[in-house]
C-alpha cells in the first residue's frame, strides 16, 4: 500500500501600503471614478511610486475630465500615508498626472447606455481560475491576507498604533496529497515584517504583533509548539523612510490571485477595464472553478481561458481537476458551456463589471472577499 506523503508550501501577502499595492489601489480608484462618470469607459491605468513621487501614466477614452491628483492624494490618505516623516504623504507628495484622456469613440467601439453582447475581447490573452474545497481560498494565502488584513485593523483602531501601512506577511502549510486532495494539517512557519515608528523596540513589535495579530488571524487548531515565527527577523529594519521604496502596479499577481497554487496567465489585474481579458476572465475562470467545486463536481479545479483580440467568444476552454471529479474534462466543458456565457460583454453584466467595484479588489487579493460577484457560486443546472 503506497504510503501517503506530506509537504510544505507557502503564500505570501502585502499590505495596502506596500509600493506596488499603493499603484494597484491608485489605478482601481481611478478606474472607478471613470465608471462612475461612464460605465462603458475603456481605460488603461498604470502607476509608479518612489518616495514624495506618484506617477500616474496611461490611457483613458469616453471621460473628458478627470482629476487624478484628487484620486492620488485620497487613496494615499486612506492607506494611511498621512505624516510627513513616510515615504509618501498624501498631503505633500507630487503627482505627476500623464494620463492621455481621449472623450471620443475608439476604434468603433461603443460609448452607448449598454455594451453589445459580441463586443470582441480588447486584446489576446488567457486567463486562470482556481478553487478548492480545503477553504473559501488556499489555505497558505487565506491565512496570509488575514495576517495583512489585521496588521491594517490593529493599526486602524489604535490597538498597535506605532505600526504603519507597508507590511508583508507569509505563511508556510504542511500539507496531505490524499488522491489529488491537498489536506491542510498544520502551520509550519509564519513570516511578518513592519514598517513602524521610532522608539518602538524589536522584542516588543515581535511579541505584540504575535498575540494580537498572528494569534488572532490563524486557528489555534493550525498552530502548535513546532510552528516557527519570523517577525522582523533581521531586527529594526522597518522604521520608515527606509529608502528602498519603489512600486508598479501589476507586480503582485501571485498575491493577486491564488498564492502560487493553480496557474496565472501573466497579465495584471488593475487599471484595467472588463475588454482586458487579462482581468474579466480571471474573475469568469474563477467563478467557473468555484461553482464546479461548490456543486460537489471537483475537490480541487482549474480553469484556463484564452482569447484573440477582435473575438468575443474564448479561443480555448481547459479544466484539470487534478483527478477529483468523477467527470471528464469533456462532460466539465459540456457543463461549463451550458451554463456561462463567455463573451467579455457578457462577462461585465453578469459580474457588475460595468459598476465601480475595483478599487478594493487591488487591496487584500481579488479572490478573497465573498460579496465579489464572481466569489457567488452560480447555481448550476446539470
């Protein structure tokens, strides 16, 4: 009898302050301000941060006005960027504004009330979507952005009020493979690093941020004496400025989307209106993989999509299961194709794409929050 096997895997997140979370946010909140002004806005948003600097670069067509610098500062401001002595102060920092804002009609495509369903997909590309039974995410990455989500909570509510917005987090999983099954069995490590204010020392940020944020974001059942803990592993080296600061917007895919489990098409997520297939389909792949797995048809299950630019309908539909269903992958497409419309156009309604809901997908993973359309099982009819 084969003896079943353990290993270890790993996720990380980021906070909504670090660089390159910073110019996610900032190219959502504008894509948002662009829907709320029109919703069928075609836009293409990508930021640059260092420090006291935001640049804000792309295209946006349909908005004849746009004030991106009100955008910038509000975001800074709601991230926490709100004292001088940072990297970025939302009061003082400079926007540099490059956005090419173009009111007319592009390329033929509509500005009207509603997008036709065969509007053709604005680019090639392809698209991952992921789910599995062992939590509503990877337990690895679910267990990351709850760490990131609660060093912003602490902070917020002034229980650590010396912590500040750029913080990372990671968690390694010791994991079961039972019959194509990844069964979590216990918290390996957990890493934690902090930006923070002077005066704070080294052996109180660590036991601090281990009893009221680790403690309070991963089950007591996970955790045991083995489990290892890096907090500042290489002691005061988060109080800000630290110099190092530098982002771009789409270079946190991974902690965008699953974690490093399952696949990524390689595109980036914000700034980015539904044409993109980089993003509505991965938002479509990922509705698809966890409608499959909470009907019971799939432990585990990953969906690709794939597209040409000037087609509306997917080029390439793949499922892989990892040996969890008692369907084919033929009878899963059947299903799949039965039951979703895969047009971008279509995409958008059924998912409120055209409504101005990005700007806190770009803040603790796209796949993290349930009230996300895409995060709603369909109800199937097999």
């Amino acid at each position: 009898m084969k003896s079943q096997s353990t290993f270890l895997f790993t996720s990380e997140s980021v906070g909504e302050g670090h660089p390159d979370k910073v110019c996610d946010q900032v190219a959502d909140a504008i894509l948002d301000e662009c829907l709320k002004l029109n919703p069928l806005s075609k836009v293409a948003i990508e930021v640059a941060v260092r420090p006291g600097l935001v640049i804000v670069f792309g295209v946006v067509h349909f908005i004849p006005m746009l004030n991106i610098e009100a955008i910038v500062r509000s975001v800074l401001k709601d991230i926490g960027y709100s004292c001088p002595d940072q990297e970025l102060d939302y009061h003082t920092c400079k926007v540099m504004d490059c956005v090419e804002l173009h009111p007319s009609l592009f390329n033929g495509i509509s500005s009207g009330l509603e997008a036709p369903d065969n509007e053709p997909a604005g680019d090639q590309g392809m698209a991952f979507g992921y789910a599995t039974d062992e939590t509503h995410q990877p337990l690895t990455l679910d267990l990351a952005h709850r760490i990131s989500r609660n060093l912003k909570a602490v902070q917020h509510k002034g229980i650590l009020p010396w912590l500040r917005p750029d913080t990372k987090a990671q968690v390694t999983v010791e994991y079961l493979e039972d019959k194509g099954r990844m069964v979590p069995l216990r918290v390996h490590n957990v890493v934690v690093t902090a930006q923070h204010t002077p005066g704070v020392s080294v052996e109180t940020l660590r036991q601090e941020i281990l009893d009221k944020v680790i403690r309070k974001s991963i089950p007591a059942e996970y955790l045991d004496d083995r489990t290892a803990y890096h907090i500042q592993p290489t002691g005061d080296i988060g109080v800000s400025p630290s110099g190092k600061f530098a982002g771009v917007t789409g270079r946190k895919i991974v902690v965008d989307t699953y974690g490093g489990w399952g696949a990524h098409g390689g595109g980036a997520f914000s700034g980015k209106d539904f044409r993109q297939v980089d993003r509505s389909a991965a938002y479509m792949a990922r509705w698809i993989a966890k409608s499959l797995v909470h009907h019971g048809l799939a432990h585990r299950c990953l969906i690709q999509l794939s597209y040409s630019i000037g087609v509306a309908e997917p080029l390439c539909i793949f499922v892989d299961t990892f040996g969890t269903s008692k369907l084919s992958a033929e009878q899963l497409k059947k299903v799949i194709r039965s039951n979703f419309d895969l047009r971008p156009s279509v995409i958008a309604k059924d998912l409120n794409l055209l409504n101005p809901i990005y700007y806190h997908t770009a803040k603790n993973g796209h796949f993290t929050n349930e009230e996300f359309p895409w995060e709603q099982p369909f109800d199937l009819v097999l």
